[in-house]
C-alpha cells in the first residue's frame, strides 16, 4: 500500500494527514496536518475501502485511506 506521494507504508509507520477530513455522522474533523504514529494496516475486505487503522489524537480510533496521508 503506498500514500498520496508513492511511498510503501508498513505498520508501524508515523503519517501526517494532508487534506482535512469529516467524520461521518458527527461534526468532528480531522484536521490537515494531523499527526499519527504507530499505524496497523488492516486487509481490505471487499465492502471496506480503509487500509489502515490508528488513533487520532482528541478523537480516537479510526480507519482511514491512504490516499489521504503521507510518510513521515
């Protein structure tokens, strides 16, 4: 699995968030710049379109898409 500039992801890995995100069903957003450490990629199912798991400060666990981060 590769992030928004190409680069192979590996749980583990530290990601920033480039592009603010809502949560579904809430008022949360997930702002740019937003730091995760420690991701856990997950295999993607077929009714999933996540590739990763981790924890957003200030809103929790969460499952996001690649395409959306970059390598720190």
């Amino acid at each position: 699995m590769r992030d928004a500039n190409g680069n192979e992801l590996a749980s583990g890995d530290a990601v920033c968030v480039i592009k603010d995100l809502t949560l579904k069903g809430t008022s949360l957003v997930v702002k740019a710049g937003t730091k995760e450490k420690g991701i856990r990629l997950v295999e993607r199912q077929a009714n999933a379109d996540h590739d990763f798991d981790c924890k957003i400060p200030g809103i929790g666990a969460m499952s996001l898409k690649s395409e959306f981060v970059k390598k720190l």
